[in-house]
C-alpha cells in the first residue's frame, strides 16, 4: 500500500511542491524533517484555542473523510508539525461507482437466467464470468484506493495535498501557512446542499496561484479553520514570535 501515512521510520517520498514555496528541508531522523523557517509554525498547545474559535473540536466524521486532529503522521512530516485537518472526498461522492460495481456483479447472473449463454459451453461461461468478476472488483478497489488515499492535509504549519493516481504513482502539493491567501468554497447543486459538502480553494502567494480541496464535507468549516491558522501565525509574525 502507498506509504501515505508513517509510524515513522523509512525514507521520505519524493513529493511535488508548489513552485515558489520553501523546499529546503534538513533530515533529522529517518521518516521526519525539521523545516528552516521554524518561526513559521503555529505551537501545538495554540491548536485547541483556533479549532475553538472555529467552532470545531476534535472528531472524527464520516468514514474519516474529516477528522478533526486525527493524531496521524504522514511521508515527510516536519518535527513540531500536526495534523489539524484530515479531508477526502464526501462519501456520498462515491455511490457511482459503487452504484456501477454492484450491477456489474449481478448482470452475468440475470444473463445467465435469462438464458442468453445456453449456446455456450458451460467451461467458457465459468471462465468469462470469473474474468468478468475479477475485471469489476479490480475497478471497485482502483476507485476505493483513489478516494482513500487522495487526501487533503492541513496542519499546523502548512497544507497538503495528496492526490493518488495509482498504487506506483501520487503526486505530493504543499505550500507553507504564510503563503496563502485568503480561502474561499463554492457550493452548489442539490446533492451537495443536502449532504452539505462542496469545494475548497486556497490561494497562494506562489507561481502556482492555488491548492484545492475537492468535494470535501464541510467546506465552511475548512475555510474557518484555515482562516484562523493563518490569522494566528500573521499575529505571531507581527510579535516577532
């Protein structure tokens, strides 16, 4: 399985930065990093206080898709460094495919009883539903995998964002809290009013003007989490904190 989150230990993952964002990091033990800009960071024992102002405390939600500081570590994380939000996709985004796999599983059945393959020897029948079978269930756990491994992170230093291709390929975004500007979501159409989930964009102060947080529950709980993370860490940086 892809090394998404670590217990620590094992070498970091290449990751994909956005451009413009700080990327010089120095090892310090192997599975973590300690970032140059340590006065970019928010302290640890703030986290309640900004989840409180936030209207948020911690939890974990539907299936994980958002967990409110789930206490997971995940490739290349920095010392000092937690998770204050975990997001995926809404699961009701997911009912397609699944929707797709359960009629998948059933049709050769129904075919079977409607008497279509009488023709055809009993020995290829088993065959081509056994290949059938194998085609659909490598489908439904390629769109599992996609959904459970693509993951939003924010933390109390910057965000990240995973996006899982396949089990040899992902690619890692993450752009430091003080580089980012102010974070909007967009809302829209039945479904996501009634399962209340929609779209997050943050932009950023890099070439690569934004990160985005697709289809995640809660989006104005996300935007308000954001919004005083970086709030807090400009305070801190006016202090000279």
């Amino acid at each position: 399985m892809p090394d998404v989150y670590v217990a620590g230990g094992g070498e970091p993952s290449p990751t994909r930065p956005i451009e413009g964002s700080p990327q010089a990091d120095v090892k310090t033990e192997p599975g973590r990093q300690v970032s140059e800009n340590r006065g970019q960071s928010i302290p640890r024992e703030m986290i309640s206080e900004i989840l409180r102002k936030a209207g948020e405390m911690p939890r974990k939600a539907l299936w994980g898709a958002y967990s409110v500081r789930p206490g997971k570590k995940f490739i290349n994380e920095q010392m000092d460094e937690e998770v204050v939000l975990l997001l995926r996709a809404h699961p009701v985004t997911n009912s397609g495919w699944i929707l797709l796999v359960i009629l998948g599983l059933i049709l050769p059945g129904l075919l079977v009883v409607i008497g279509i393959f009488e023709p055809v020897p009993a020995k290829f029948v088993f065959m081509g539903r056994l290949i059938w079978y194998l085609g659909v269930l490598g489908f439904g756990l390629e769109k599992f995998l996609n959904w459970y491994y693509s993951v939003f992170i924010v933390t109390n230093e910057r965000l990240v964002d995973i996006d899982f291709i396949n089990l040899l390929y992902r690619v890692v975004t993450h752009v430091n809290l003080n580089h980012i500007e102010e974070p909007s979501m967009t809302t829209g159409g039945l479904a996501r009013l009634m399962f209340h989930y929609g779209d997050v964009t943050v932009s950023t102060a890099a070439e690569n003007p934004n990160v985005e947080a697709l289809k995640v529950p809660y989006p104005d709980k996300v935007v308000a989490i954001v919004s005083e993370l970086a709030e807090e860490l400009e305070k801190r940086r006016e202090r000279g904190e």
